[in-house]
C-alpha cells in the first residue's frame, strides 16, 4: 500500500514537471527531451522489481547505465522505483538511408521525423558531427 502510494506520488511529480517544463518553454534545453522519442519507438520494456537498479537492469540488456537514462529520460540513475516502466530496447529499423555528400545527421533526423538523438543511438553514433558519403543508416 505505501509503495503504490509512493509510486503514484512519483509519477505524479513527474507529470507536474513536466508541464511546467512544457509551460515554461523550457524543453529544448532538457538533454532527456528525446525520451518521449525513444518510447514512440520502444519495442520491449523491463518493469523494474523492487533491489534492481539501472547498472544491473543494462547488464541484464546489454545497454550502459548512461543509454538506459537517456532512453528513459531519467536525469538521476539512483532515482528509479519499483514498478517502473523502463524501455530496454528500440524497435527494429525498417528503412534505411545512405549518406550523400554535404548530408548531416540532423537533417536526415529531420528528414524522417525522428530526433538526432535516436538516430545516432540505433546507429552507434558517438559523434553526431561525424558521418560519411556511402554509410548506411538504419532508420527507426
């Protein structure tokens, strides 16, 4: 009973954040904007059981504490709760792209209406600058 009520009142802060956030203008400056990206192409979910934290949940799914935060838009990695919902997993790519000359990853991103951030992810992208003519991309 304590921890649905905990539970409710986390997900209910988290909804008034994010209005304020909303309201404020604020969104483009938040680095876990992209999550509501990543859940529009979720393909698998991991719901958190109580003791788990995300370390041991990215070992589990082979995905860095780091991917986890950014897939979830989770600003703080000690601050997960049991019966959370996390994605673990994007779905697979159905179309593909080859780069051209004078092509950027954000106007590709642009292109096919998802963000920067999740091409680069579902592409292994560390750097966002450095793509080349003739590199196929997979498009979420």
């Amino acid at each position: 009973m304590v921890s649905t009520i905990i539970s409710l009142h986390r997900k209910f802060l988290l909804a008034l954040t994010t209005l304020l956030v909303v309201g404020s203008g604020m969104v483009g400056s938040l680095q876990s904007a992209s999550a509501s990206d990543y859940a529009a192409a979720c393909a698998q979910y991991h719901t958190v059981q109580r003791g788990e934290n995300l370390y041991r949940i990215g070992l589990r799914y082979n995905l860095s504490t780091t991917t986890l935060q950014s897939m979830n838009g989770i600003r703080d990695a000690n601050r997960i709760y049991a019966g959370q919902n996390l994605c673990v997993k994007i779905s697979t790519p159905t179309t593909t792209y080859t780069v051209q000359r004078g092509d950027t990853l954000s106007r590709i991103a642009q292109r096919y209406g998802v963000s920067l951030n999740t091409l680069a992810q579902v592409n292994n992208i560390a750097n966002v600058n450095l793509i080349y003519a003739g590199q196929v991309l997979k498009i979420p």
